[in-house]
C-alpha cells in the first residue's frame, strides 16, 4: 500500500466508491501530462472529472460529520474526540 493510500485509508468519509474516482481522476491527469496539456478534449475531461471527484468528496465529509454529531447528541465529551 502506498503512502497516498494510507492517508487516504484514514479519512473514513473516503469510500471504495470514491477511492475508484480518485484513481480514475489520478488516470486521466497522468495522460493530460503525457500529451503536454495541448489536448483539449484531453483537459475538459479532466476538469469535469476533477469537479466532480471534489464535489462527492464535500458530501461525503459532510454527510460523515453530520452523522458524528447526531451520534453524540447532547454530550460533548463524545464529540470533542
């Protein structure tokens, strides 16, 4: 296992789900660096998946701390770990 995807083993709000777009983003970035950003199809899908990949990754911590804090209700103690 790599350095990148340990750190990324230890968010819980990544899932497999996740960690599989991050990995097809991480794909079409090392092809844009292969035709020297000249293709511009090449750029666009880039851009969208890299969009798209930040946008699931906002929900998906926001959907988990949420769901931390409905855990712990009233106690503070809980939600200070």
């Amino acid at each position: 296992m790599s350095r990148t995807q340990r750190r990324l083993a230890q968010k819980p709000w990544i899932t497999s789900d996740l960690y599989k777009l991050i990995k097809t983003k991480n794909k079409l970035y090392r092809a844009l660096i292969r035709c020297k950003f000249d293709d511009k199809q090449e750029y666009k899908r880039y851009r969208k998946m890299r969009n798209k990949v930040n946008h699931q990754l906002e929900i998906s911590k926001r959907k988990y701390y949420q769901s931390q804090f409905l855990e712990c209700g009233n106690d503070s103690e809980k939600c200070g770990n």
